[in-house]
C-alpha cells in the first residue's frame, strides 16, 4: 500500500439541476442527490474542481487545533458522470483526483485518485397532480478505492474501504421550484462503521439559471473518536452537519457550468471543513 509522502434539447429544469449530483470530496462525497433521472441515452459529463481547508477539527466531540496539522488544504479534480440506460434506469459516478497537505511542522501530504463511486437510478414512481409533480427514485452502488492509498492516516485520500451505497429520494416540483430529500444507508467494510447520509435540497430555475441551497448530515452507527486508546482513522465516527449553496447556468443547449460554496455547521471526528466548487458540465 503506497505510504502518504511527507441528441435532443434538454429540457431548462433538468438543465438546471445536472450539476446537483456533483460531489465534494474527503467525507462530504457521501453520493448526495435529487429526484432528476435522464432519459434514455441522454446524460452529462462534468469536470469540478474543488478546494476546502480547515485549522480546527473535532476529537470526539470536542473542537480542536493540533499545530503538528496546522491547517489542511484540500483540492480535487472529479470527473462525473450521469447517464440514461432506459427511461427509467440511469447511472451516475464520481471519480476525484485529490491532494491533500498540511502547513504544521509535521508537513503531512498526500495526492491520487481517491474513491470511485458508482449508483444505478431506478425511478420508482412519478406522479402528476395538478401543477404539482411527485418523483421517487431508489439507488444502490458501490464506493471503492481507485488507487493503492493508506487509509489509517490523518490526511489520507479516503477510509479505504469498499461500501455498498443504499439512497431513497423523494422529489416535489411545481413550475421552476423543486424540493428533494435522500436518506441513505452506507454499509460499511472492515471496521468503518455504517453511515446515513441525509441531504436537503431547494431549487429555483429562471430562465437558464437555478440557485439551490442544501443542506448535508452524515450519522455514523458508532465507531471510535480521535485519540482513544486503539483508534484508527477509518473506524472513527465520523460525523458532520453542512449548509450550501450553488449557482448554475446553462449557456447553450449542451454546456453548463456551476459555482457551489458549503460550509461545516458541527461534526464529530471531522474537520471545521468551508469549501468551493467550480463545475463545467456537457450534456448530450
């Protein structure tokens, strides 16, 4: 194990939205989504990259500084992926190149790919009711290591472990507004624990243009907290609660791009983390 060094138009309301699925990386890429499905043999590519840090984290409970850390930048390029198998049936995935580094007297870095991610979409119900329209969509998948990291490190790529992804995704839509909610289960392999990540999502389009605010929360069945006797990185209970932003902007019928902004509200076992996301999406 590598050792860390020292074909037709898109419709505008799915236009504005093919940015949602984009992630964030570290422990905010829990594979949060919406309710939106392409058709059949449509779909998007997107390239984000993505810069966060942080100087304070939580041991336990109990926010921290640790100067041997100092602070903790990290940024990814991530290519994602979203494609239609049937009207019914889509795929998305995530694949993030990420580096990671520390300003503490203990120079702490590490870069490479970190976790692919992968979701089948099944839309299991849509429904019309007036001008209010109900979508559910069931998902499972798979969260695996895309390189040869360490994962018992305090600045590593990833838990390295493999997961299976469980989401359920309920959407309401009237007009150019659009609210949705995931729960999620994460089973977890080796000693990680098990995780359910919630994700909040409020969306306005006008025109070729959608604001989006979320709102993130990731819940760990058990696990150990930072410094206690036999702890180790991937079976921390890693914890955190978010609130973000997003802008995105269709400038022809085939290329879109996205600005999103989040910052950390609480956690436990993980970092006081703020980020920013740029996005360059193609549909076709």
């Amino acid at each position: 194990m590598r050792e860390p060094r020292n074909r037709r138009s898109v419709l505008p309301a799915a236009w504005a939205v093919l940015a949602a699925g984009l992630l964030l990386p570290g422990s905010a890429a829990a594979m949060n989504l919406n309710g939106f499905l392409p058709a059949r043999g449509e779909g998007a590519v997107a390239l984000s990259y993505t810069a966060e840090s942080y100087d304070e984290f939580w041991a336990g409970e109990t926010k921290v500084q640790e100067p041997a850390l100092g602070e903790v930048e990290t940024t990814s390029l991530s290519l994602w992926t979203r494609w239609g198998l049937t009207d019914r049936l889509a795929l998305v995935a995530n694949l993030p190149y990420v580096e990671v580094s520390t300003d503490g007297f203990a120079g702490l870095e590490d870069d490479g790919l970190a976790d692919l991610e992968a979701l089948l979409l099944f839309r299991a119900l849509e429904r019309s009711g007036g001008a209010v329209r109900h979508r559910l969509v069931a998902g499972a998948g798979i969260r695996t290591p895309a390189s040869d990291y360490e994962g018992d490190f305090p600045v590593s790529l990833g838990d390295d472990t493999t997961d299976v992804l469980l989401r359920l995704v309920y959407q309401l839509e009237r007009g150019g507004f659009y609210a949705s909610q995931q729960v999620g289960f994460d089973s977890r392999s080796d000693d990680a624990p098990d995780g359910f990540p919630l994700h909040t999502e409020v969306g306005y389009t006008v025109g070729a243009i959608t604001f989006t605010g979320f709102y993130s929360r990731l819940f760990a069945d058990g696990g150990t907290d930072i410094g206690e006797p036999g702890f180790t990185f991937p079976s921390n209970q890693e914890e955190y609660e978010r609130i973000g932003g997003k802008l995105f902007g269709r400038f022809t019928d085939r290329i879109g791009g996205s600005l999103s902004a989040f910052t950390t509200l609480d956690g436990r076992n993980s970092g006081d983390t703020d980020g920013l996301s740029l996005s360059g999406v193609w549909s076709f």
